[in-house]
C-alpha cells in the first residue's frame, strides 16, 4: 500500500483473525472428558465436531437479532443459546450450571495465533489497534488479559447495538476515532466482513488463517483484488507496512 494513503486506524475483527476458537474450544471439551464431567459415552464426541457444531450457531443467532425476533442480546448470552442446544443435541445432560457457565467462558480464554501478540506489537508502533468484534465488551477485555493482547481501544458491537456486518459498526469505529472511512482499516480473514467495510469506503486486509476451521478446512484464501492488502498473517501484514522490525526469514 503506497504510503501516502496508509490508513490511521487499523481495527481488528478477533474471532478466527486474532484468536484460534476452534484450537481452543476443541481443548475445552476435551478437558471435560478428562475431568470426568462427561459419561464414557460421550467420550465419542470429538471436540473438533463440539466447537464446529457452537460455531455454526453463531451467525443464526446474530440473524435473529438483527432481524429483531430477538431484541439486543450479548454475544455471551447468544454463546449460551447456542450451547444449551447443541448439549441436548448430543445428548449431554450431565453437566452443572457452574459447569455450564463455566465452559460458555471458555470464548473469553481462546487463546491467539502465534504471530499475534508480536505481530500487534508492530503494528501498534504505527497504528491505533482496536478491536471491531461482536463479542462484547466485557468478553474482549478478559480476551485481552488472558492473551496478551495489547489493543489501543476495545469496541465491539455491543458499543454501537449493531452487529457486523451492519454498517454502523464500521462507522461507529471511523466516527469514534475522528477518521474517514479511507483512514479506518479493517483486518479480518474473513472476506463477508471485509466487502461490509468495503462497501463502506474502509481500507482492508485479509488474513490467510487456514486452520481456522480445523479439519472442515478453508478454500477461501486466494487473493482478492478488491482488497488493499493481502498477508498470510500480522508478521507478514507488518512487514508490508514497514511497521517495527522485520520477521526472522
């Protein structure tokens, strides 16, 4: 990207772009079976087959939100619709309410990708880092903590009561921030979210994240002309920006 029209504002979608929730929520359930909070029957459920099953909830969810069957609703109380269907799905019926809560916690300890923490260090050298995610506040600052995560500003669409791909995120951050669209870029490795901002005047990276859906895989990672800028991660998406030191190799 030339230099002269580099964005100010680089705001980061985090689930799947900054931290691995399939990785992460597949250990959760596995860690049930090992604590003995699951019968040996369902030691057959995979955790990969678990956090891809909450996963695909997600957007039907948000839907019925933005759809106004549901009025505003946190991210954290859609996660906990979400997993009291999909435990009776797979017949769970074993698990307490502590336990239950407990394990709907787990998006808050989903753990990043490697390249991340030094990768927003560079990019922080240069930029103001914000988060631009639908999970709420309070979720994205126990993220934060638990990862290490050293964001400028967290904004989620819990700030603008408008979930992504709603324009009003992307403006919201622009207008938080005193920027225009062009000066706001949104990071992200999924491409929906990318023409949303897009379609709003703002900057945009992909984020190749090729593991994101564990063994489901992606088939999605080419590059894209429609985009500013295309990097396999934060390492990579730094040293295009000149930002801090270069990567090793």
């Amino acid at each position: 990207m030339n230099s002269l029209h580099q964005p100010l504002v680089l705001a980061f979608d985090v689930f799947g772009t900054v931290v691995d929730w399939h990785g992460s929520i597949s250990r959760e359930f596995e860690n049930l079976k090992v604590s003995g909070c699951l019968t040996p029957e369902q030691h057959s459920i995979s955790g990969s087959e678990f956090a891809l099953a909450w996963r695909d909830g997600y957007q039907p969810a948000m839907h019925r939100v933005r759809t106004g069957e549901l009025g505003w609703t946190r991210i954290d109380d859609l996660h906990r619709k979400i997993l009291e269907q999909i435990l009776s799905d797979f017949g769970i019926t074993t698990l307490t309410e502590a336990q239950k809560e407990h394990l709907n916690r787990a998006w808050h300890r989903l753990e990043p990708w490697p390249d991340v923490v030094a990768g927003l260090g560079r990019l922080k050298q240069k930029f103001t880092i914000c988060t631009l995610s639908n999970g709420n506040l309070s979720l994205l600052a126990n993220m934060a903590k638990h990862a290490h995560l050293p964001w400028d500003l967290i904004l989620s669409a819990e700030v603008f009561r408008h979930y992504k791909p709603d324009p009003q995120t992307y403006l919201g951050v622009c207008e938080v921030f005193d920027v225009a669209p062009a000066q706001m870029m949104l990071v992200a490795a999924h491409k929906d979210d990318l023409e949303a901002a897009r379609a709003c005047g703002c900057a945009t990276a992909f984020i190749e994240r090729p593991a994101e859906f564990g063994p489901r895989g992606r088939n999605d990672l080419a590059r894209e002309p429609q985009f500013s800028m295309h990097a396999r991660d934060f390492l990579d998406l730094a040293d295009q920006f000149g930002a801090g030191l270069k990567a090793p190799g």
